[in-house]
C-alpha cells in the first residue's frame, strides 16, 4: 500500500521514524515533508499535499492511505480536510484508529507528536492500515452524505440549507421550516 505521510517540525522526528517502520514493513511511502527543522515553518502545505496524493491515488485506483502529524495534530487533520475526498481522523487511540477506518472509512489519520510516544503511534498507524471498512449500510449512507454535500452543498432530504450555512428541521405538518 502506499502511505503518504506529512508533518510539521513537531512531527518531524516521527515521520522519520515512520518512514523507517512503513518501508520495512513493505508500504511505499511518499514524503511530503518537511525535509528539515524549521521551528517557524507551516504545516498546511505539507498536509494538503499529502491529502491530495491519497485523493489522487484512491481516484486512479491505487490503495493509499494518510498520515499527517502535528503537535496536538488538530491543525493537521483540518488541513487535510480541506481536500475534497479526504475523511481525516483525528487518533488518540487504538479504538480511534480503528474506527476511524471501520465505521468512517477515514483515509487519513492525525496524531499529535507532542500528545503520544513514537511506539503509541506506530500502533495507532499500524492498526488503522490494517483494520478493513466494515461497509456497514449506515457508515456507506452516512459517508455517501458527506460527499454528497462536499460536492454539492447540500445533503438531498435531510435539510440542509447552503445558503445560510444552517441546518433546517422541517415541519412535516406546516411545510415551513426551523434552524436547528
């Protein structure tokens, strides 16, 4: 499989771990940085670019999976997010990491470096790449939502209102709607 991982100078000596782990255990990683320490440096670039690898390569039918890193891992796993198609997870633990695949189908996970030790996290990566989608029908319903309103801003027969930004609860009875 392939792993593209990205970080930020908090994460930095983790990815180089990482890079190590994965590679032994016969996943190709892409690296999309940084190279080197930089205390000033910023993390969005790094993990969008490693979203839009996974996106890329999940699109053209190669199995790819992310991984991005960060002090708290907050910011990181928002900056992936921004890509469309990606579902980032933000992990803290073993059930995090493997529901985030089970019952999301997430395809990238954060982790804060400043919050785990290098093993918690490797364990953390390890169980998330080999823990399958369940593909329950409620987890394929409740993802097939949220690309829907990634793609279209809304989410048909649910009543979400694009134009407000809110959602709406609509009376049944009366036809007229309420912010929720």
């Amino acid at each position: 499989m392939r792993i593209h991982i990205a970080t930020d100078h908090a994460g930095l000596e983790f990815s180089r771990t990482l890079v190590d782990h994965l590679t032994n255990g016969g996943h190709e990683v892409v690296d999309h940085g940084p190279a080197e320490y930089d205390a000033l440096d910023d993390y969005p670039a790094f993990c969008i670019n490693a979203a839009l690898g996974v996106a890329r390569d999940q699109a053209s039918g190669v199995r790819a999976l992310g991984v991005v890193f960060g002090g708290s891992g907050n910011g990181e796993q928002i900056a992936a997010n921004k890509v469309r198609g990606i579902r980032a997870a933000l992990v803290w633990s073993m059930d995090t990491a493997m529901l985030a695949r089970e019952h999301n189908d997430a395809n990238v996970i954060s982790i804060g470096a400043r919050q785990h030790t290098v093993q918690e996290a490797i364990r953390y990566i390890d169980a998330f790449i080999a823990e399958p989608f369940s593909g329950d029908e409620r987890h394929v319903r409740r993802i097939a939502q949220l690309a829907e309103y990634e793609t279209t801003g809304d989410i048909a027969g649910k009543g979400v209102d694009a134009s407000t930004g809110s959602a709406q609860a609509e009376d049944a009875s009366t036809g007229s709607t309420s912010g929720l």
